[in-house]
C-alpha cells in the first residue's frame, strides 16, 4: 500500500532531528514554506541556500542521515560547489550545476554496486536520467548504454558526458523509453514521468524492448541497471532476462499499488539469487533495491 509524502515526509523530518543545529527552519524550506535557508549540518558545515536551490538542498537533508564517514568531506565539497559555482568537479568526472544533487547519492548508501563489475562489460542502464550512473559505470571501466525519456534529463545527460571526454567513447545515450512493447506514447501520459516533466508538456516518445537494444546495437550486456519509476514491473513480467549476469533496479511498487515481491518470485524463476533492501527512509513495500545476481 502506497503511504503519502507526508509520511515520507515526517519520517525525514525525525531524522534530521539528529543531524542538523536547525531542523525547523531546514525543514520549513525543504517542504516549500521558506524561500531561503542556512542549513546548519552537525557533520559538514553550513551551506546557504536560496529559492532556485530547493532540489539541491533536497538532496543534501536527503543524504545527511545516511552520510558515510569516510565521505564527509567529499560531500562538503560537493555541496560547496554546487551552491557556488556552474560546474561541480566529482572524483572521477565533472558535471554541470543543473540537477547535480542526485550525484550526491554516491556519498551514502549508493545503490549500483555490481559484484562483478570487470572492465569492458557492457550494462544497460533504463533510466538514466542526467547521466549520473552512467558517468559513474564508464569511469570503472564499464560500457553503457542508457536510455532516457524525459527529453530534458536526456539532454543534460549529454553535457555531463560532454564535459568528460575520457569517457565519452563509453557512454552511449539515447532518448528512447523502455518497456515490454515497442510503439510510441506521449511523455505525460507516463506514470514514471510526472515528476520530472512540466504540466504543460507534451510530446510523443518512441518505447523500445530489451529485445530492440540488442539487436539494434548489436550487443551483449551483461548488467542490467533500472530505475523507470514503475516500469520494471511490465519489463520483468513480460521479458525474459535470464541472460544477463546481474541486475540492480529501485523497484517503485508504492507507485502502481502493486507487489515487488511478484517480481522477486519472477527473478528466482529465471535462476537468480534476489536480495530486496530499503532505499532511504521508504518502507520496502513501496520503494526498495532488487538486486538479483547468479
């Protein structure tokens, strides 16, 4: 059963308690009540935020919590960048200021660590969104392939790529959907969009399968990243994927009021080993990690 962005919300608040000299103000601005705030981290200083950096700040009260010693001063680092400057320099790439808060995922429990990650294989990565796993799978090694819908997040995927060109030749983007069947569907009548797009927009996508990618690039991956908002019920239950070695995806069964655990049992069928964990502050049985390996 899907549960509500307040309770979401109230679950975040509750843990910013702990991490922050000013949690009150912190959160009046993070729900859209204050226009500006200084955010007062017990961890790694204090960063000023103004009303065009609400999703950054997001990020950063998003990440705070979960924040790994080892990255507290990357993550200063980071934060201070983004805030100032139009390009933030990570440890391996560079990415432009607009929508770089998601990067920020890497300094806490990031969610994309393949067991076997060897240099050259090839991943698919559904839902890529600015770029930022496929940045990160390229700078070890790994051939990408990602596939985005949202024409805006598909275009600054390409000058985050852009700005990196030692890993350009490993990074292939394209603005396609991905589901079970291929046709072609406008970009607000996805469920998996409607954060990301603005009321007024409307344009036609073209879906593509699994099927499609292999035989139009003629390729042989063997990883298979998703994260398509709710997708990756119709693609696994529709789609065989046992043969790929490994697969990492969020699953967003709060979404469709639907049952990761149907695709866990679909997983083991196909001959994987599944291990389900939560994602941030989310119960489990609306968004959670699948991770199926052999």
């Amino acid at each position: 059963m899907k549960r509500s962005q307040a309770y979401y919300e109230f679950k975040q608040a509750i843990k910013l308690l702990k991490e922050l000299y000013n949690p009150i103000s912190s959160f009046l601005y993070y729900i859209g009540v204050k226009d500006n705030v200084i955010v007062k981290s017990k961890k790694i200083g204090s960063f000023k935020f103004d009303s065009s950096q609400r999703d950054l700040c997001h990020s950063l009260l998003l990440v705070l919590p979960y924040l790994k010693d080892s990255d507290k001063q990357k993550c200063k680092d980071f934060f201070n960048q983004a805030s100032q400057g139009e390009i933030v320099e990570l440890e391996k790439f560079k990415v432009v200021r607009e929508e770089c808060g998601i990067f920020a995922e890497e300094f806490c429990e990031y969610p994309y660590e393949f067991k076997n990650m060897e240099k050259g294989k090839i991943i698919l990565d559904i839902g890529s969104n600015v770029g930022d796993t496929a940045l990160d799978f390229a700078s070890k090694g790994l051939t990408v392939y990602g596939f985005e819908p949202v024409r805006e997040l598909y275009e600054l995927s390409l000058k985050n790529v852009g700005l990196n060109p030692h890993l350009k030749d490993k990074t292939n983007l394209f603005n396609y959907a991905v589901s079970y069947k291929k046709g072609t569907i406008s970009i607000d009548k996805m469920d998996s969009t409607s954060e990301y797009i603005d009321s007024e927009d409307s344009y036609e996508i073209e879906v593509i399968t699994l099927e499609d990618i292999l035989s139009k690039f003629n390729i042989k991956p063997t990883l298979l990243k998703m994260d398509c908002e709710g997708c990756e019920f119709d693609i696994i239950r529709n789609t065989d994927l046992s043969g790929f070695e490994e697969i990492i995806m969020e699953h967003h069964a709060g979404l469709r009021n639907d049952n990761h655990e149907d695709i866990v049992n679909i997983l083991e069928k196909q001959g994987f080993k599944v291990n389900v964990v939560p994602l941030w502050t989310f119960d489990i049985e609306d968004i959670g990690i699948i991770h199926a390996y052999k």
